[in-house]
C-alpha cells in the first residue's frame, strides 16, 4: 500500500512515517501541497493523508484539483480544524474521511484500514487471487488457507500486486515498495523477484504477466 502524506508539521510527519512503514505501509511524505500535486500526477498512490495547513496552499485546493482532474484516489483529510463547516466542505470536495488533530495513532491506522477495505475490497478483510487470500488487516497472505513460503520482499511485491489485481503495476511503484523492506537493490532486483515469485504461485491458480516497457499485473488463471 503506497500511501502519499501531506504534513507541514516535521515531528508528527516522521513519526507517522515510521509508524505506518512498522505496519507495511510504504509512504512519501512532503510538506509542500505544490510538490504533492506534482507527485500525484506522476506516481501511483493507494492513498492521500492530507493535512489543510500547508505552508504554500491549502490543502483543499489540492482535493479540487485531483477531484476536478478525475483522479480516483481515497483522501483522508488530517487537520487542526475541527469547526463543523470545515468537515462538511472537506467531504463535500471529495475527502473520503476526516480526522481531526490530536488523533489516536490506533484510530488512524483503523481508518486507513477502512478506506483500503471499501476502495479495494469491496468492504472485505480478504482479496482472492485464484487461490491466493490477502488479508489488508494484518498485510498475511495464504494458499488455500495456509501460509506460503515466501521472503519478505516476496510478500511485499505480491501484496502490491494483490491489490492491483488486474491492473498494470509499474516498475518504479515496485522498486519504491521492494526499498521499504530495507534491503539493498541491484539493478535486476525486480526482474529477479518477480521470476521466483512467478514460480512460487504458479501452483495456486495465479499468474503474474509482463506487459512490456509497463510493467506486471497479477491475474487469476482461467
């Protein structure tokens, strides 16, 4: 799960980030809303955590733009402002949730969890894949019920791509999630990963295909 923060405030920006990244999250943060629309423009996120305060724009002006643009990303705004009017115009511009500062780490973690369960798994713990089950809760996946024999990098590639099913993944998206796990990457660290995961699923009626100068989506086998 690539989740792209918006934070102006350094100290609570790192300690999210360290959290959320503790749970399997992959994150890029930036204080800055002109950066954040550049990024949205130019990378594929699973998730906006959007603070308002920001120290070049509002942060609203970022949830018209990528509203206006159609661009079909979950937002959950994080901000100071509590008035009542604020929450109304946050989700009438298209914000999926809103949290207000002070939060419980524990309450944002949930909604997060919620957003991923009704944007990419129709309100389930579980996303099937053949015989492949990934649980967004607690990040496991299993083969019919068991647990597979996978490295972390193994897990991290083939959740990404879980939660794309059907979709293109691109190259750069996976070099980002593959980084996160803290290992260093050769330059044939994708192809490597993929060629043994490909191996390590072809029993459980799912397939990984290259789309060429793209990248690889996962589909179920017919």
């Amino acid at each position: 799960m690539n989740i792209l923060l918006v934070e102006d405030d350094a100290v609570l920006s790192n300690g999210l980030s360290l959290a959320l990244q503790q749970n399997g999250y992959t994150l890029i943060t930036t204080d800055s809303g002109q950066y954040a629309l550049q990024l949205l423009e130019l990378e594929d996120f699973d998730l906006l955590i959007l603070d308002l305060g920001l120290p070049d724009m509002d942060g609203m002006q970022i949830l018209r733009s990528i509203r206006h643009k159609k661009i079909a990303l979950p937002v959950l705004i994080l901000t100071a402002r509590d008035d009542v009017n604020d929450r109304i115009e946050g989700i009438n511009q298209g914000a999926d949730d809103y949290l207000t500062k002070p939060f419980d780490l524990g309450e944002l973690e949930a909604r997060i969890h919620a957003l991923i369960r009704r944007c990419y798994s129709g309100f389930s713990d579980q996303i099937h894949v053949g015989q492949l089950e990934l649980n967004t809760q607690n990040h496991e996946i299993t083969a019919n019920g068991q647990h597979i024999n996978l490295s972390a990098r193994e897990l991290a590639l083939l959740e990404i791509l879980i939660l794309q099913t059907g979709k293109v993944v691109c190259k750069d998206r996976i070099s980002q999630r593959l980084a996160a796990s803290g290992e260093a990457l050769a330059d044939n660290a994708i192809e490597v990963a993929i060629h043994r995961l490909r191996k390590r699923i072809e029993p459980y009626q799912a397939e990984i295909k290259t789309v060429r100068g793209l990248g690889y989506l996962l589909e179920a086998q017919s």
